[in-house]
C-alpha cells in the first residue's frame, strides 16, 4: 500500500495481461480480484491507475469486460464506497474525467458512472448519442442490470432526488431516456 504509482501500474498492467490471457479466470475471477485488491489498497488510486492502461487498441472486447467488470464492483461493492462518495462530491472532476474517457467504451458503465456520479446532464448527453450507435445485445443486457440496480441502496440518493424534479430536470430526462432505449 506505500508503493509508489509506477509499482501499483506495473502490477495492475501484468494483472490485464493474466485476464487477457486467461479469459476463464477474467470470466470467473476478475471481478473477486478487483474487489480484493481495493479493500487492501485505495479503490481511487486502483480506479485512477487502471483507468488509462485499458487501451482500446489491443482488444476492444476485453477492454469493454473490464471495464464492465470495474463499474459493476464501483455500484455494488462495499470496497469503494469511499469512491463513490468521491465521484459524488463533484470535488474531484479530473478524476471523473479519467474514468469517462476509458468507460466511454462501453456505452452502459459510461452512464452507470454519470449517475453514480450524479453528473446526470452528462448521462443525458451521453444517451443522446445512443441515437447514432448501434446497441448490442450484451448492451442491452447490461442495460436492463442497470436498471435493476437501480434500486440498489446506492441509489437511494439519486431516487430520493426525483422527488425534487425542477432541481435535477436531466436525471428524468435520463432516466426516460433509458427506458425508451430498453426494448
């Protein structure tokens, strides 16, 4: 845990390597793995490291089940509350942009972090453009675990703030918007 940056990278980049190679243990495990490994380290420096090493460029596919992987445990995993309450506080908006950059490729954790975020102007944008993009069925899927979730206790905050409708106008809008995009 008083490992410098570069060791945390090296270690997190051999971590995406074994998942790459193993995709039985990326299926069964990655998701335990990650959730151990930020109850022993900070979940921010976990999510703020292995945010940019996901690159696109080597297999889109994985880099999606990651990132699937990361905003699954960022809504329902008692390790990062303290991320949440983070990304909440709006204080730390280069950290949001961060995880928005390398989330941006895979439609569904991009929302999930706008809203757990409480950035819902920017959820709202974000399934604008779902207008232009083909949804998958596994982005349908995890569309409609999304909504599940939804009623999870994280989200207790944002459903207590629909009651205040002219204060948060863009979480109806995104909201709705999800319901029209789910079949």
């Amino acid at each position: 845990s008083d490992s410098n940056d570069n060791y945390i990278k090296k270690f997190l980049q051999d971590l995406l390597n074994l998942f790459k190679r193993d995709s039985k243990l990326l299926k069964v495990r990655a998701n335990f793995i990650m959730r151990q490994i930020c109850a022993r380290l900070s979940p921010e420096r976990i999510y703020k490291v292995i945010s940019p090493l996901l690159d696109p460029n080597d297999d889109i596919i994985f880099v999606r089940m990651m990132i699937q992987i990361l905003s699954t445990n960022l809504i329902t995993a008692s390790e990062v509350e303290s991320l949440r309450k983070k990304l909440r506080s709006g204080d730390e908006g280069m950290f949001f942009r961060t995880l928005f950059k390398a989330w941006c490729y895979n439609p569904v954790s991009v929302i999930s972090l706008c809203l757990v975020s409480e950035n819902y102007e920017m959820a709202y944008s974000v399934l604008q453009a779902f207008a232009n993009y083909d949804l998958s069925l596994n982005d349908l899927v995890q569309l409609d675990v999304l909504v599940q979730l939804l009623e999870s206790p994280v989200f207790t905050r944002m459903r207590l703030q629909l009651l205040e409708q002219q204060r948060f106008p863009y979480l109806h809008k995104s909201l709705y918007g999800i319901l029209m995009i789910l079949p």
